[in-house]
C-alpha cells in the first residue's frame, strides 16, 4: 500500500558539544516504530540525494493495530495486579499471639518473642 509522501525537517541533536546528529521526524502514525532497528542505505532518485529507510526483520509483525493490543493486554495485566493489592490482606495467614493481641498500654512490659 503506497501513501502519500510527507514533508518533514531534519533537525540536529547534539548529544554533546562535540557531537551533533542529523534527526529526521516521522508522522504519529509511525510511533509504534519506535526503537526499532531500522537499515538506511543512501541512494539518488530523479538526479537527487534520498535514502531509504528498510525496517529491521523484527519490525514486519508491527503495525498500530498489534501494538494497541500490547498495550490493552498489559494495562489489562496492571488492573488486574492493582486489584489484588487493593484486596484487604487475609486473615488466615496472621499470627493470633500478633501485635493484636497485646493487651497492656506499656510496651515496655511486653516479651519480644521472634
């Protein structure tokens, strides 16, 4: 499927005062692109300087689609854990001699036993 070409400036960033690299935006629509490792080999077209950008092999199962649905599974996964930890904790697993059990205002009177 062929889109339609955009326009975008390339930018510098420098990464320090010695060093400054050419940076060139990509559309939104391209974000889940985003780490990847891409193969940029420089060519001419129609007697001008281009590039062409080649997506690395694990970039051919990405596609906006398949990263909204990581991202569902894993905020779906962190609802869940959020659920557990707001679950009060169970009562079967506490000691009956705890510090509930305490029942003398003066700490100082009471055996430590652990």
């Amino acid at each position: 499927m062929i889109k339609q070409p955009f326009q975008s400036k390339i930018t510098k960033l420098s990464a320090s005062k010695t060093r400054a690299y050419p940076t060139l935006r990509l559309p939104k629509e391209y974000l889940y692109l985003v780490g990847e490792k891409v193969e940029i080999n420089p060519i001419e077209h129609e007697g001008k300087q281009a590039f062409l950008i080649t997506l690395g092999c694990n970039s051919s199962n990405l596609t906006p689609d398949s990263l909204n649905s990581t991202l569902e599974t894993r905020l779906a996964s962190l609802e869940q854990r959020i659920i557990e930890l707001e679950k009060p904790p169970s009562t079967a697993s506490e000691k009956p001699d705890g510090p509930g059990e305490i029942r003398t205002p003066d700490l100082c009177r009471v055996k430590a036993t652990s």
